[in-house]
C-alpha cells in the first residue's frame, strides 16, 4: 500500500483503520506514515495524524524514534494548533522516557496555561502533563492550579478532564 496515495485517497475511520492494519508493528511502514505526519503539507499531516495515535496506541514502540521530532513540535510557536493537539494525543498513550519527561512536561503545561489555545490542545496536554506528574505530588498539585485559573472560561470537556485527573474543581 502506498500510505500517501491512501491518506489523499479518502479521509475516513475507515481508510485509517485499513493504513492502521497495514502498518502493523513494521517499522518502515510506520516511517512512510511519520514522513507524512511531519510533512510540509497540511492536509497530509491531517489525515496521517489520526493513524499515527492508533499506531502508537497499539504498538507504542513505534513512535520512540520519532519522540525527539515530536516533541519539537509541540514546542513551537509556529505550529499549526493541529498538529500539537494530534502530538498531545498522540503521547498520551505511550510510556515517555525519562530523558524527555522534563521538555514534554514544561511544554505540555505552557500549552494547558495558554487559554488562546484550543480546548482539545490543553486537554490532551493537561493528560500528557499529568501521567508525567503522577508520581510528583508538587508538580501535579502545579498543573492542578494552572489548570483550574479560568474555571470561567473551561469547556465542559475541559471540566470533565480536570475532574477525571485531578478530582473536583
């Protein structure tokens, strides 16, 4: 299968189950399909961006020798809001190594704390920083805070995931 000709082909659950399936654990597919997420065109990093979660959620082994990348992704200003949220998501299901647990974390916690970012952004960014807190009662009890500064302004998406993370608000 031609990965790039299926992402244009056709943007469905459907179609990303099939590149999904193809992919498997084959490293070289799965870097056919990075090449397109971390690609210059929008449209294509879009659609590979919902392949690369269900990738790194069945076989997170895959996404490791891409961290690097990613991460410098979500650090930049510049990026598309998308693509951050598609990372955020992304590394919500895989374990991150603790030599980029600190990046990921401040970057993470930058995006929960910019209310101009969109709410699924701070949301899957609030989770990512959270799993990286978990066993660090101050920097979770930090995040907390920051996470509850504009309970005016939360989504009821945003409210039902501080809740499932942190308790009431």
């Amino acid at each position: 299968m031609d990965i790039r000709a299926a992402l244009l082909k056709e943007h469905s659950k459907g179609q990303t189950m099939k590149i999904v399936d193809h992919i498997g654990s084959d490293p070289e597919r799965f870097r056919d399909l990075m090449d397109c997420f971390l690609g210059d065109s929008y449209r294509l990093s879009q659609r590979a961006a919902w392949a690369v979660t269900y990738c790194a959620e069945k076989d997170g082994d895959l996404i490791k020798p891409y961290l690097k990348r990613l991460i410098e992704q979500l650090e930049r200003h510049d990026a598309h809001p998308a693509i951050r949220r598609n990372v955020a998501r992304t590394l919500q299901f895989i374990e991150i190594p603790v030599r980029y647990r600190g990046r990921v974390f401040d970057a993470c916690y930058r995006l929960v704390e910019d209310i101009r970012q969109p709410v699924a952004v701070r949301v899957f960014a609030m989770t990512v920083a959270a799993q990286i807190a978990a066993n660090e009662k101050v920097l979770l009890d930090e995040l907390r805070l920051v996470a509850s500064r504009h309970q005016d302004r939360m989504s009821a998406g945003f409210k039902s995931r501080f809740r499932r993370l942190f308790g009431p608000i």
